[in-house]
C-alpha cells in the first residue's frame, strides 16, 4: 500500500498540463473564439496550472486551414495574439505528430516563439522519425516530451526497446498515454513501473495522458501520481477526443499544492463550457466508448456512432465484435 | 503492487448486487413502470447478477404510499407480482433503514416472502439497533448485511468500535459504504484493510458501495476487489442518489467470472434508461457533487441545486465552503 502522505501533502516536481484545446480540439475541429482561448489561458494561469497546451503545430499542405480553427496549426503569431510575450509562470506546449508536422520548416527558434515545450506524439513504429524531430526541437531550444500512443496493443518488450532509444535522445519526459482508454489502474501502475525503470536510467521524468472510456481517467492519473509519475494532462470538462480525458476539475481538487486553485476552473466551465456542449460539441463517457475501451480498440467507430446519433448500443456491440 | 493474476482471472466469491431499483429510487421517488421492473429482473437472470435489490421497506405510518413508487415499501405481495416464486439462482435484497423501518411487523418470515437478504442500513450512532434489526432478520430466516453510512466523516477507532459490536452479531456481511462519494482508491483500500480484520476476525464477507462524486465509484470498487472485497454493489447507468453508483455495464465489463454477461445489461438501457433521462430523472456526475464529494459534505446541497436547475457552479462553491 502506498504511504499515506500522498494524500495528505505534495510532490513539487507535479505538473498539470492543460491539454483542453488540442485533445478537446479533436472534437470540434478547434474552432474555437479567440475570447474562449484567452478566457481559458487566464483561467490556467489563475489556478496554477504549469503548461498549457494550444493545440497542433498541423502542417499546411496536408491539412486545408479553412478546415479547422487556428489550434489545428497554432502558428507562433497566433500564439502572440493570445499570450504577448507570456510573462507568466504557465509556459506553452503545442503537440507535433509524427508524419502531421514539417518541423523543420514550421518549428521555429525557440527565440521566435512563444512556445516552451514541443509534446511529439508517435506510434510505435515511428520512432526514429520521433527522435529526429525530439532533437530538431531541442537544439532550436524547446523542452520536449513524447508520447507513443496506443500501447495498450503493444507487447512489452516493444515498448521497453521505444523507451531505450528514446532514453538515449534528448527528450525530456516519456508519457504513459492509454489512447484507448482500456488500461485499469493496476495496469497503469505496471506501466509507470516499466516507464520508471527506463525514466531512471536515463534520467527523464514520466508523464500520463488518459482517456474515460472506462470512467477510469481521473481513477489512472491519481494511480500514476502515486507510482511516481509527475505530468498530468487534464482538460477542462474532460473535454477530449470520443470519452475525454481526466478533468482539471477533478485533478485540481485532488492536488494538495497550494498553489492550484479549482476556482478559476469552476468559473471557466461554467461560462463557457455548457454553453460549448449546446452549440453541439459532443464528448465524454458514453456506452460506446465503454465497448471500445473494453475490447481495447480504437474508438473510431465509436466517435461514428456518436456522430451519426445512433443510440443501439446492442447492435454497435455486435457490429464491433465481429471485428475482433 | 497487486497479483497480475487479478486482472486476468476471477474469484468465484464475487457477488454482483444490482441497487438500480434502491438507489435509483431515490432519484425517481421509486417510480418505476412494472415493465422496467420486469425487465431488470430478466436483465439481471439473464447477465448473471447474483442479487437483485427492490428497494426498501420503508415503514408505511412514516411515508404516504401515495408519494412513492412500490420500491419504497417492497411488500411481498409486490415482489411475488414481479418474481413468482423465482426459481432462479438471482437472489432477491430489500434494505431496511434504522429509524425507518417497521423491521418486527413489516419484515415477515422467510418462508413467507420471496426475498433472500435483508440489508441493514445504519449511522454509527444506531449500532446497537442495527443489531437488533440483524438478529431479527436472522432469526426470521434471511441473509443478512449491514452497511454503515458516512464513514468518510467517521474516526477509525470509531469504525472498530462499530465493526467489533457487529461482528460478534450474525451479520453475513459488512458493506464500506462512501456515502459522500469523498473517498480515493488509497483509502478505500485503507477501509478494506481495516474491515478486513473485524471480517477476518469474525468470519464476515466485506462488500463495498460507492458514490460517483468524483468520478471514483467504478475505480473504487475495482480497487476494492483487488483488495479482498467480494460483494459489489452497482446500478445500471450509474443510477443512484445526487452523482450515482457503480456502473453496472462498466462493472460486467471488468468481471471476468463466465457466469457475468453485459450484453443484457446493455439491451436494457438502450431500451429503458434514456428514456427514464427524457423523462425528466437526473442523476449522475456534475461539479455540484465533485464540489460536496472534496469537502467530505453530504448531497443534500448539490441535490437540490440541481432540483432548482441551477448552473452558477463557482456562486454554489462559494456557499458550500461557507458552511465549512
């Protein structure tokens, strides 16, 4: 059993990153009102939060910019027009996918940008590609981190090998990411165990990102907090991509560091959040993204069934097995 | 770190008791269709849920029959209409509060009613006539549990003290019972530990029933499990009081005993509990009850801002750490 102190005090080394307009993103093709992204940046510098993510860094000659809002690409002028020069304590993140992202033209010095961190995200089988850009990114200046995505169908031994190349590269955190949202806490304490052997080797910190298809987002990030895993990721709402993701609302209050404050979260979501739901933003917990998680699938399907506002749960779950 | 083997294989002590009708109740004043009772019944035999809970037996010269469904006061002759003589392996539960029920003239001989298992509900302060309440039930012939209400606001040695009256009663099973859904898996594992030696000591079973105020009821049970408890309360959609229980369709997912079956639950609440929502019954997690689940306060408060279809969620912040 874990000390009891871990509920009742605080690991400084905690960071919460606010990850609502790139995963919450997803859901509305980031169309999102410049009042709606200022509203949200004061609200995480008023609660304390650490970094806040503004979305893709999506490259423009695969992705048509009247498609999607400016945190699909989240040039550095953009950026600018939000946070100025962001003489402030909350740094910025923007997320670059492998193969989504032309990093070298489109990742500037980071003397250019306003940017912090560059989060790469990559699946297994890209991870040469990953470290190219890990390092592109360090030596323009940034702080990096990198999610490998999806390994709740990856086997160990893979992962392990991900981690020992990547533990050579100049990234600076590894994130523990359940992409689909079928990892149980004991899973994610194996995982932050696997992660944490490779994290201390080569001197790296551990991060999570969680999805609640299982209604186990906040239940998994307060796991990886007590097996030794220091960034969060939340969004407000659990605002993400089909189930969400672990609510800033939840973590907040769960966090015992003085400074975070759940306020200025509350006020936000009340001003803005439902009011997103009614224009017709959809997300969270739903029976779909339960069968999803459940059979550990990618949750397209289930973000289908959603968007064509079909409620036969039973006859989804046919439809899904048979894939199987 | 708990066995792997947890996660893969099943303990046959596991019982799944189905509280939709109970704690639902509460939402619905026990409005149910006999069709939706019928159903979940049929449900229930055809997942492999061991008990089914009706609902109360409240005491009639306390509460109007008019102002509630049947569930309320679950009289026999009701239960027969649902069940016949249920020649089934699913077992029939009613719970009896302390105060609230009429146990030496409503609860009649087993052999004159079609319910299995009497659960006793109880605040740490009427332990003496929740034993009563047992051996009464005991000697009329039921199965017996006992739960013990608002133990998150209760100190551990007061827990024992209650723990060791009613282990030496003939109590089948203690229930940890998150009334204020204030609890974290760290310390419902932390009540297990300290059930489980009164259940050790008097050869008791241990069963957990969880709120959903922090998004925790289904991690906590599942928590739970992996701690040595086997009677696991869930309703189906997370019906129950203010943020509501374990979700019964997330609980089968996890089980994995053959006996369980999800795709029933499923096909009922594709049939039923959207409609019961359409019909204007309100359950389920909001930052009202994220709000009284961290400051360890009952619901009452976050009940009846939702009842007054109130959204100023920082105005009710304000209010409820006020009354700290």
């Amino acid at each position: 059993m874990k000390e009891v102190s871990k509920l009742m005090d605080f690991r400084a080394d905690i960071k919460v990153v606010d990850a609502t307009l790139r995963d919450g993103g997803l859901v509305n093709d980031f169309r999102f009102s410049d009042s709606f992204v200022k509203d949200l940046y004061n609200a995480n510098l008023r609660s304390g939060v650490d970094y806040m993510e503004f979305g893709y860094r999506a490259d423009k000659e695969m992705f048509n910019v009247d498609d999607f809002g400016p945190c699909k690409f989240c040039d550095d002028d953009y950026l600018y027009s939000i946070v100025g020069e962001n003489n402030t304590d909350l740094k910025i993140a923007i997320m670059a996918d492998v193969g989504r992202c032309n990093y070298k033209q489109d990742i500037h010095d980071r003397s250019e940008s306003p940017v912090d961190l560059i989060r790469v995200a990559t699946y297994l089988h890209q991870i040469p590609t990953a470290v190219d850009m890990i390092e592109d990114a360090k030596n323009k200046g940034y702080e990096v981190s990198c999610n490998i995505m999806a390994i709740s169908t990856a086997r160990e031994s893979d992962i392990s090998a991900a981690l020992d190349i990547l533990g050579r590269s100049s990234v600076d955190v590894f994130y523990i990411v359940d992409s689909f949202g079928s990892l149980y806490p004991e899973q994610i304490a194996r995982m932050a165990d696997l992660y944490g052997e490779f994290a201390a080797k080569y001197n790296k910190k551990l991060g999570i990102h969680a999805h609640d298809n299982q209604h186990l987002a906040f239940a998994n990030t307060i796991e990886a907090v007590g097996d030794g895993v220091d960034w969060l990721d939340a969004t407000y709402s659990a605002m993400g991509r089909g189930a969400g993701n672990c609510a800033m609302e939840l973590l907040l209050g769960f966090l015992k560091n003085p400074k975070y404050n759940i306020y200025p979260v509350l006020q936000f979501i009340e001003k803005h959040m439902n009011k997103l739901k009614e224009g017709g933003a959809v997300w969270g917990y739903d029976l779909q993204y339960l069968m999803t998680g459940l059979l550990n699938q990618h949750p397209r399907t289930a973000i289908q069934f959603t968007k064509d506002g079909r409620n036969d749960y039973s006859e989804f779950y046919k439809e899904i097995i048979s894939q199987e």
